[in-house]
C-alpha cells in the first residue's frame, strides 16, 4: 500500500482527538475549531450536552460557530434557524408550518463527541472496524485518581504538521541545546541509554534516564534534575511521559498534537502530579512547562519541511539519521504499520450522516 497524505487524514477521522479544553466550553458557549481540514461548529448546551457538527448551516451555510444557545437550542446567526443537542433542526422562523421532510433534511451533520480527561474529544468517522471494534481513549489512571494533582496546560498552536511535533517530543538529544535556560539547564548532550520497545497494541514505549549532569556548574530545580522516563506512544499521536524522581515523586504528561491541518496542529497537553509531590507547586510546574513547549514550538515551526515526510525517501531529508533517532524512527515505523491495516474511508455522505452527539465517556 502506498501511504499518503490523504490516507493518513482519512485514517485519522476513525480516531479520537482533542479540539478543546473542557472547562473553556461552559454551558452555553458556542465556538468552532476545526479538526483534520474539518471546519466544525462545537456548542456545550445549559444542561451540559454537548454538540459537535459541520460548520455550516443547512440553510445559505452562514457558519453557525458565530450563533449562540437560544432558548436550549443552537440558533444560527444569519437567518435564526433552531437546532438541538442532537442536530435536529427545531425551527425555520420564515415558515410557519415546515413540512416534516424540510425539517429532516436540516438535520446537521453531526460527529461523534466526548469530555475526558479535562478534554472535549471528536471522532470524525465513528464506522466501527471491519472486526466490529470501535476507537476508544487509552486508559491513564492518574488523570483520574483524586490523590493526584491534575493540571491542564493551555492549548498551544504550532504552525507545523503533527508528526513533526510527536518527534520533537520523543527526542532524547536535543534538551542542552533547545531548552538551554529551561529543562535541559542541566542536560547532558550525550544520549543516554534507551529501551525502546514495539508494544503488542502497535504502540511503542521507551525506558530512558532524563541526561543530566551529576555535577553541573549551576545545581539544577527538581524538574531538571536527573529522573527516569518513560515514554509511552499510543497510536496515532497520544502520547505519555512518566517522570520518575530519585526520591520517588512522580509526575505523568500528555501530549496530543490534534491536525487541524496537514501543516498546523494544536497541542493539547496536561500534567498529573503524585501526592506530596516534594517540589514546586502545580502553577510553577505549569508555567515551567508553557516556556518549554514554546521552546519545542519554535524549533518545530523552523524545520523543513513543515511536516514529516510518511514516506522518507533515499538520499533526501532524514538520511542522517542518528542513534538519537532511535525512539523517532520505532514511531514512524509503527505509525506506518498501523496506517497500513486502515482501510480509510473516504468522507462521503455515508459517513456523515447523523449520530448521537455525546457519547458517555
């Protein structure tokens, strides 16, 4: 099979994807994002319902993330039509009485949607797999475990394709010289040695210490002291780390780089820290961790080209490749795999018909 760009897009619409942080949506609030090139309209009703649907209205396509919640429903701007949590459309202000049929065919297209994790995700395409199997949010305990502090990071916009950011994540040698004043204050240039292992799901996981210096000139904070990681990828682009400390504190961060486009993503991204945690506080963490992620951003958005390449080509970019490289390279070999066994459907009417517009998490 030959991979593309196309079939990656494709392939992702069957998987599950941040588009907001929970808490920005409150009741009544109406916004749009957009999702694999998919301009979407995303509105979180008085009684917490939420909705996700194609932009546009059914009616002229007035962009319907510029309404708002009226009387329980969503109404459009632009000529007041009315729909509800589910898509349904409830009234067209100009007629009297619609007839069933026009009534019907205003239902908007709706997706797939749930809140977890402090996120609002989308599913695009919610066909279950050939084997009957459905998509579903890899499973992080300590997101939900009430001793631990768990902390989301704001959204961050990289003008840069997703794999480009996943790699950046996964680079085990660039902290001395990308965060020079901030992670890697401390680091070790040299690579330290790294488990990486192909996991039965299709995923990967890397065991590594964090390459800091024993004896550095300016003793480092706790967040850039030495720890063991644990770097663990779910296909196509959720991704953990578990920091492990000398004194057995511990702290698990997200990742998940949602595609807006081919070449721009939004990083979605939080942080759990274990009870007692012997450091700074949560909003010194997050602070920390905002200078750098847009330390990562600016070394991703001055890469070229500005995604990477599924298919490397001999002799072109990416041939100097390098043993710190290793963690990139398992990534890009199991993504592959796995883009290779789905079958892609396209974005027809088929795909786009309605479906329930919240689903339990």
């Amino acid at each position: 099979m030959i991979l593309d760009e196309d079939h990656v897009i494709r392939s992702l619409r069957s998987t599950w994807q941040p588009v907001a942080n929970a808490a920005s949506l409150a009741p009544g609030a109406v916004t749009g994002v957009t999702l694999l090139e998919t301009e979407l309209v995303l509105a979180r009703f008085a009684d917490g319902r939420l909705l996700a649907a194609d932009v546009a209205c059914p009616h002229k396509g007035a962009r319907l993330s510029n309404g708002c919640i009226r009387d329980h429903e969503l109404m459009c701007p632009y000529h007041g039509w009315r729909f509800d949590p589910a898509g349904a459309c409830q009234s067209i202000p100009s007629l009297v009485e619609p007839n069933a049929a026009k009534m019907a065919l205003s239902h908007l297209h709706v997706y797939a949607v749930q809140e977890r994790y402090g996120f609002i995700w989308v599913q695009l395409d919610s066909t279950p797999a050939a084997d009957g199997s459905v998509a579903t949010l890899p499973e992080v305990p300590e997101f939900e475990d009430s001793r631990w502090t768990y902390v989301m990071g704001p959204p961050m916009p990289f003008a840069t394709g997703w794999r480009r950011e996943v790699e950046n994540y996964l680079d085990m040698t660039h902290f001395a010289f990308a965060h020079a004043t901030t992670l890697g204050k401390a680091a070790d240039h040299r690579l330290p040695p790294m488990d990486i292992r192909e996991l039965p799901d299709g995923g990967f996981q890397m065991d590594a210490p964090f390459p800091a210096l024993s004896s550095p000139s300016e003793p480092p904070g706790k967040l850039q002291s030495a720890h063991h990681r644990c770097q663990r990828g779910y296909l196509p682009n959720f991704t953990t780390i578990r920091q492990t400390f000398t004194d057995g504190d511990e702290r698990v961060l997200l990742h998940v780089p949602s595609p807006r486009t081919r070449t721009s993503c939004t990083v979605f991204w939080s942080l759990a820290i274990s009870p007692g945690f012997d450091g700074p506080p949560p909003a010194t963490q997050l602070e920390f961790a905002v200078r750098v992620l847009d330390e990562d951003r600016v070394m991703c958005e001055n890469q070229i080209p500005a995604e990477v390449p599924i298919n490397p080509g001999r002799g072109g970019w990416g041939v100097l490749v390098m043993p710190g490289d290793n963690l990139a390279n398992a990534f890009q070999k199991q993504l592959r795999r796995w883009l290779s066994t789905q079958s892609a459907p396209a974005a027809t009417a088929a795909s786009l018909t309605a479906r329930p517009a919240e689903i339990s998490a």
